[in-house]
C-alpha cells in the first residue's frame, strides 16, 4: 500500500492527510531550525503550503482552491489572535511590573524566610514556579538567577542545586499554565476551560517540578560547580541583590496580589460554572462569571502591578506608559508566533488528518496521550522552541478528538501530555539552553549534563502522572 493512497469505504482510512501532516512539520523544523527563519513566517508559510497540498477547503466558493489557501490561513490568524492577544499582552506588563517594582524579589524573600535558608532549594523551585505564571521563562530566569548566586556565595555550596531548581519550577509552569503563550493557545485550541486549565496544569505541575528538585540534588553532589561571573551580572550586582533593605520592597500580600488575583477570580468562575453557576447562586454568579472572565481578570492584575510600580517607584503616568514599551514589543512578537500556530493548526485540521487518525486508530489503536506526548516531544527536539511545539501538537491533536466527547478521559489530559512533551529535550537549537548556560556561566556540556537531564525527567515524570490519572480518574465528558 502506498504512503499517499486513498482507501474508500467504510472504516477505511485516508493516508494522503498524514502525508500533509508530516511534509507541513518537516516544513517547520526546516525553515526554523536550519534555515534560521523566523518562527512567525514560518508557521504562516506553513499553514498555506498545507492549504495548497490539501485542495478542498471551506471559502469563498466563487475563488479558486489557491485563493482559499492563502486566505484561510489569514483568517484564522486573525481569529486565533483575537483570542489570545489581549491576555499575553496584559501577562508581559505584570511580569515587568513585579521586576521593577521589587515584588518579584519580596516573593523570594518571602517563600525563603517561610521555609528557612535550609531549604533554599524548595524555596527557590517554588519561587519559579509562582513567577512562572505571568512571567516568560527566560525572565524569570534573568531575575532569580544572581539570587542563586548570592545565596551560593554566602553558603559556599549548593550552586547547581539553585539554579536547577529556579529552572524546575520556572519550566513547568511556563508550560502547563496559562497565561503563558503555549498553554494559552493550547486552551483555546483544544476547547478547554480557561480556569479548568489553570488549576490542573498547576496540581500536575508539582509532582515534577518535585522531581527536579530531587534530580538536581543528586547533580549537585556529582558536579559541584563553583559560582561564576556571567554576562551582565558581577559580583558587586550579587552584593547589591542580597543587601537591599526590606523596607524598599513593598508587602508580600500586594507583591503575590498581581499573580493571585487573575487565577483566582478565573479559577471560581470556572469552579462555580461546572458546578450549577446561576441555578446554584442565582443573579450573584453574574458578576462572579464577569469577574472571573478572563480578559477582565487579567486586566485587574494588571492594574495592580501597574500601581504598586507607581507607588514604589513614585513615577507619573508617563514613566508608566514608557515601562510598557518594552515587554508589549515582546509580547507582540510571541502574539504573531502564536496566531501563526493557530492558523497552522487549523489549516491541519482541514486536511483531513483527525479523520484520518481516528480511522486508523480504530484499526491498530493509538492511545492519544502518549501521541501528543510523542509528537510535542519530536517537535520540540527537532526545532527547540517548546511554545512552537506546544502550539503545532495542540492544533494537530485539536483535529484528532474534535470536541472530545469520544475520548475514554477528558481532554484536559491531552492538553497537559501536550505541555510535558514539549519540555523534552531542551539542547543547542533551543534559545532556554543557552539563557540557562550563558546567565549561570555553566560550560555547554555542564548545561546538557543538568538543565537537559531535568527537563527530561520533567517530560517523563509527567507523562507517567497523565498515564496514571487518566486511567484512575478519567472524568470523561458528559459522563
């Protein structure tokens, strides 16, 4: 049987659709691994070469094939951004906030003093776990990383075993819960919900992120590097860090504020819905279902991280207004990545390839957990951006199970295999490896020796946790 032939009849399965799916992938990894193109034009080029191989598309009746192939995708980059552009925008002005207005760094200090300098370790994973919600990665990275340092210097030991547990909290978050770009855009397009999503990304986050923290004490003793001078950072920045009076930090409760408050109000929003929402609290589940939407819930974070800038700093509405800049260049440039991938993924789904899986499934079976696993895992060692292979995974595995009514388990599972998978494995084409080498000052074989290893256990640990609480609790839809 040849890879492209169309097999008719019932329970007969289409193989010309996988050939689209894999020639569309190949395309990714190649334009953005080896031809160094940027991602955003990648995915947008992507997604039309996927529309020209498929031939029957939704459109204007009156265009040709080709014209609906090249508007298609512009559309659904439109739709796709409409959903998720607001929400990062918003994320990136918060996360800038906390860093200079010193509330990033009261967090620190705080979960520290809680847990005592002997667990320096907890209280740094934890530290990255919370800041890597509205915080991209790397950020968190650049901010906790000189704490490490401090704290290494003063106790004369223990360097990796900070910096790899910064990194196990800051990874898993920053894949598994939204607001951050990739798990965002995997929420939208898997249909999911948004607090739903939150919450559970968080619970089956911290198994790993435990794990990491195991891992990296055993690397620890194995390795003990020493600390080292980076770029940017220098010893007398190491001393500034660790001596900043208290007092200049505002409280940890307006400090925690901006981060808690969206998650909370989206999360009971959420919680109340599935459980009777206005049958159950009559009028009053109103506001709270307003609230707890999430383009106001994010709004309302920001407008706190924005004061408590304002009141530490004491700047005028200008000085905000020039904060700003910056992280919303960012932020706009992760928005046009992420509606490219949406238009990729869409594109995918009308090729055929969830028809086509499904139909094959029911010939061989095919377990759609380990399959998102697997396909985020490959995507994200052969072009190394995790959000990249969060995002072409989602809009792939979006087609496979449709509204999700079919599956054995509820699809929240496929959306957190989706998260774990693009965490494997991170090396030389992933711009992570090398914030985490250059910023620490590890060697290049020190950081495949650490940082990969964790993240790779991070991937398996929770791939075995989805495994295992899918099967245990499966909570399927409509059941």
């Amino acid at each position: 049987m040849e890879l492209f032939a169309q097999v008719s009849g019932s329970g007969s399965v289409s193989y010309w659709p996988f050939g689209i799916l894999a020639i569309g992938m190949v395309f990714v990894v190649l334009t953005i691994a080896v031809f160094r193109i940027h991602a955003f034009i990648a995915l947008m080029l992507a997604a039309a070469l996927v529309g020209f191989l498929s031939g029957n598309l939704p459109g204007d009746p009156g265009k040709s094939s080709l014209i609906n192939a090249l508007d298609l995708p512009m559309q659904e980059f439109g739709s796709t951004a409409g959903k998720i552009a607001w929400v990062i925008a918003l994320a990136s002005i918060i996360g800038i906030c906390l860093m200079e207005s010193g509330a990033a760094d009261k967090i620190v200090r705080q979960i520290m003093r809680l847990l005592g300098e002997h667990r320096a370790a907890w209280a740094l994973m934890i530290s990255g776990f919370i800041l890597g919600i509205p915080v991209f990665f790397d950020t968190v990275f650049f901010l906790m990383v000189p704490l490490a340092m401090a704290l290494a210097l003063r106790l004369g030991k223990n360097y990796l075993l900070f910096v790899m547990s910064i990194c196990g909290g800051a990874a898993v978050t920053h894949h598994l819960v939204p607001p951050t770009p990739g798990p965002l855009f995997m929420v939208e397009a898997l249909g999911l919900n948004l607090g739903s999503a939150i919450v559970v990304g968080i619970l089956f986050g911290i198994p790993p992120a435990i794990a990491a923290v195991w891992l990296a004490r055993k690397l620890d003793i194995q390795m003990n590097l020493p600390v080292r001078e980076s770029p940017g950072i220098s010893m007398n920045d190491l001393q500034e860090i660790a001596s900043k009076p208290e007092d200049e930090l505002p409280s940890f409760f307006l400090s925690i504020l901006p981060v808690a408050l969206p998650v909370v109000l989206i999360a009971t929003a959420s919680f109340l819905g599935a459980f009777g929402g206005e049958e159950t609290l009559g009028g009053a589940y109103r506001w709270v279902e307003f609230l707890g939407n999430k383009y106001l819930a994010m709004f309302l974070g920001t407008v706190i991280a924005l004061w408590l800038l304002a009141k530490q700093k004491k700047m005028t509405l200008e000085q905000l207004g020039e904060v700003m800049g910056p992280p919303l260049s960012t932020a706009g440039i992760i928005i046009l990545i992420t509606a490219a991938g949406g238009a990729f993924g869409t594109m995918i789904k009308h090729a055929g390839v969830g028809e086509s899986i499904n139909a094959l499934s029911s010939k061989i079976g095919i377990s759609y957990i380990l399959l998102a696993w697997l396909v985020a895992s490959v995507m994200k060692i052969a072009q190394g951006s995790g959000t990249v292979a969060m995002i072409t995974t989602s809009g792939m595995m979006a087609a496979v199970i449709g509204d999700g009514t079919g599956l054995p388990y509820h699809p929240m599972y496929i959306y957190i295999a989706i998260g774990f998978g693009s965490t494997v494995i991170s090396w030389m084409n992933d711009s992570g490896f090398w914030v985490v080498c250059k910023l620490s000052g590890f060697t290049e074989k020190e950081t495949l020796k650490s940082w990969t290893l964790v993240l790779g256990l991070i991937g398996v640990v929770g791939l075995v946790e989805v495994l295992v609480v899918s099967s245990i609790i499966p909570m399927r839809l409509g059941s």
